[in-house]
C-alpha cells in the first residue's frame, strides 16, 4: 500500500506539469481549419547527400506537424502550394521554409559527446487568416547535440503554441 501511494506521489508532480492545449474549437462547435506547407528549400548547389537529408527532414517535420496539429484538435492538411490555400472563417495558412539545415555529425555525438556534432535547423514560417492576412512571421531555430528528430519536433511544437496564440484573431 505503500508503494503504491509512494508511486502516486511520484507521478502527480509529472502529469502536473502538461501543458493543456490550446483551444482549437469555435464556439459553434467546429474545428479550426489549418493548411501548412513545409518548404525544403531546395537549393541548386547542393550535393544529392544534402538534397536528400534536407527532403527527408522537411518530410518528417510535415508528417509530424500534421501529427500535432490533429491531436491538439485542429482540421490539419498539408497542401502543395500557398495558391492552394482556400480560406475562408476559421481557416489558417501556416507556411514553414527550412533556411538552414546542419545535421551533423551522428558519430562524433556518440563517440564525443559534449555538443560535438550537433545538429540545428532554421526556418521561417507564417501565419495567415483565412482573408489571407499575415498574423505571424517569425524566425525560429533549435541547435542539439541530440537528433535532428528532435530539433524538428521543437520547432513544430514552438509552431503550435504559436497557432495557438493567434487563433481566433
């Protein structure tokens, strides 16, 4: 018995801390419509080991965000375009552009340690309204001597609270 209430007592300070979302309902009942774009940014000059580690990053930050965004409650679709975008009352556009991307040095993190071969990624992203006017513009960036898995997953979170923020606006 004990043990039990000892492990109760444990967890509480844990499950304390979650942060609630945010409110991604209106107030007819309705979901909040998101359409995000992740923009690679592909650039000429890169060799085909970057242009594939660039694509594969913005890949997993898409999947992940659309992740997000649907467990916090929102209508989430990722378009191809910002021409895309339909609009309209309770409709957001969010556009992400990677404008720097280092992943570093898987095994100097392992073999090193100590933030050698750390990974960061930086990008840019906005938020418009469904009457297509700009809420947010913000550069953003996360530096790790953890995996590129997880300075995407920040930033993607950073993005959500920043939604968020400006939802209803």
């Amino acid at each position: 018995m004990k043990k039990i209430v000892l492990l109760l007592l444990l967890l509480l300070p844990i499950v304390g801390c979650n942060r609630p979302q945010a409110v991604s309902v209106k107030a007819d009942g309705s979901h909040y419509q998101v359409q995000f774009l992740v923009d690679a940014a592909i650039q000429s000059g890169m060799s085909e080991q970057q242009v594939r580690a660039q694509r594969q990053m913005a890949t997993w930050m898409e999947n992940d965000l659309l992740s997000l965004l649907t467990r916090a409650g929102y209508k989430a679709s990722p378009i191809s375009s910002s021409a895309k975008f339909k609009g309209g009352s309770g409709s957001y556009l969010l556009l992400v552009k990677v404008v720097n991307y280092n992943p570093g040095s898987k095994a100097a993190r392992m073999l090193v340690g100590f933030g050698a071969g750390s990974t960061s990624i930086d990008i840019n992203y906005q938020i418009f309204n469904g009457s297509k006017q700009q809420l947010e513009n913000r550069d953003d960036g996360v530096g790790s001597s953890r995996d590129w898995n997880y300075c995407a997953r920040v930033l993607n979170q950073r993005m959500l609270a920043t939604l968020g923020d400006n939802v209803g606006k």
